[in-house]
C-alpha cells in the first residue's frame, strides 16, 4: 500500500487544506478505513466504491464528521481525499454546512457530477485524477459570491489555539455578539465554535499520540489545555469510539 500527501496548487488552496492519496493494487483482505472528527469537510473518491453505513460510492462528500465512522472497500482501490478547510462546503456548494454534519452523502445528491465521475473513474493515473478534482474545484470557486473574511479568520484562530478562552477572545477581535458567532459557525462550518474548537484540540492531541511524543497519557492532557487524564481519555473515546491505550494497541497489530 502507497500512503501519499500532497500540497494543494496555489489555485485551490483557499479552499483545500491537504490532500491524501492511498493506492492499493493488489488487496487481499478488505480495507477498512477510521473516520475521525479532524475539522475539515472532505471529498472522497475511490476507483473502487466505499462503503459507510449502508450507501456505497466512488465520490462521497463529507461535512464536519464527529461521532465516529469507518469507510470500507473490498476490492483494489485508488483513493484521493481532499481535505477542505472549515468553511468550505457553505462557501463551494451554497448550502448551510450543518446539513451535512455526520451525514456523508453521495456528491451527485449535492451538485451535478456524473460526468465528473465517469472522468475520475476513466482517468489513467492519479497525476490525471488530481488534476480533474482541482479543475473541478477551480469551477466551484468561480461561481463563489460570498464574504467568508469573518468566518475564515475565526476558524483559523481556534485551529492554532484550541483552548476555552480563544472563543471569547476572537469573537471580541471580530466585534460580533456570541449569538452572531455562533450563528456564522453553524452556517458555514456546521458545528458550534465551541464543538469546533473541541474537534481541533482533541486533533492535535491526536496527531500527539500518533507521533509517540509523550510519556504518559497525561502528558497529553496537559500539553493540549484537557482539565486532567481522566477528561483527555472521555474526548478520545467520545470521537474515537476507543480509549487511547486501546487505540494504540489496534494500530500496533496493523
């Protein structure tokens, strides 16, 4: 399996955070994918369709995911995510973002896209694969008429400080009523700031653990602003569905 992330082009990156790609030709056992709450609305396609719940795709577009899913796929697979920045899908695709809080959908149900499929679908490699998704993108922005200055610089605040007081703190700097805040998040990121700013802190707290840089879980508690071990450990499991010692001891036998 070829696991790589790429850099969006300057064009898209307004709009795009990162992208992954995993290539998998030869599978021989179903591959089964964690969906955990990271902030970012995504777009997913695969060579093979994906199934979540009970609906399979090639082209799957996410909003804010919180409570914890799993995408699976059976045969060999070619996969690209595009990860969105917060406020990405009210701003693209003119709809409320909250609509699609946990409810991943198939990308047709919420813009034109069969000949888009067909083409990523027909594409040789992933070069040419990419290539597509960001001229789709391309036209998305194109068609943008919204200010998102207010709600662009909020969301980019709490992912640099995911801590309680940077909600106060940004909405005095925005001069904005906490109910306007609240309402501008729910619209354009689909969670309340306060949800949003939990997701960033158990994400990086997450990428913590990922990377081995910790002695014991409570270092990580404190290191990310948690109350103690104990409220660390809830976060993890409320967004995981695992504690953090059984999160570790499945990627270890992976």
């Amino acid at each position: 399996m070829k696991v790589t992330y790429l850099t969006p082009t300057e064009q898209v990156s307004e709009y795009v955070q990162n992208i992954l790609v995993i290539e998998e030709h030869q599978l021989a056992n179903p591959f089964s994918l964690p969906l955990y709450a990271n902030g970012c609305p995504t777009l997913l396609f695969q060579t093979a369709k994906g199934r979540i719940r009970d609906s399979a795709n090639h082209l799957t577009l996410f909003g804010q995911t919180v409570s914890p899913e799993q995408l699976l796929i059976n045969e060999s697979f070619t996969l690209i995510a595009y990860f969105l920045r917060p406020y990405a899908i009210n701003s693209l695709f003119g709809i409320p973002a909250s609509e699609l809080k946990d409810k991943p959908i198939d990308l047709q149900l919420v813009y034109s896209s069969h000949s888009f499929e067909e083409q990523l679908l027909n594409a040789g490699d992933v070069e040419q694969m990419i290539k597509l998704i960001d001229q789709y993108f391309l036209s998305l922005i194109a068609r943008i008429r919204t200010d998102d200055q207010l709600i662009r610089y909020a969301t980019q605040q709490i992912i640099e400080q995911p801590f309680k007081d940077v909600l106060l703190k940004t909405q005095k700097e925005l001069f904005v009523t906490e109910r306007t805040f609240q309402r501008l998040f729910e619209k354009s990121v689909g969670l309340s700031p306060n949800q949003f700013r939990k997701i960033n802190q158990f994400n990086k707290a997450f990428q913590q653990l990922n990377r081995r840089q910790f002695s014991s879980f409570a270092d990580i508690a404190f290191e990310n602003g948690y109350a103690d071990q104990s409220h660390y450990i809830r976060t993890f499991k409320e967004f995981t569905g695992l504690t953090p010692k059984e999160y570790l001891d499945l990627i270890s036998g992976l």
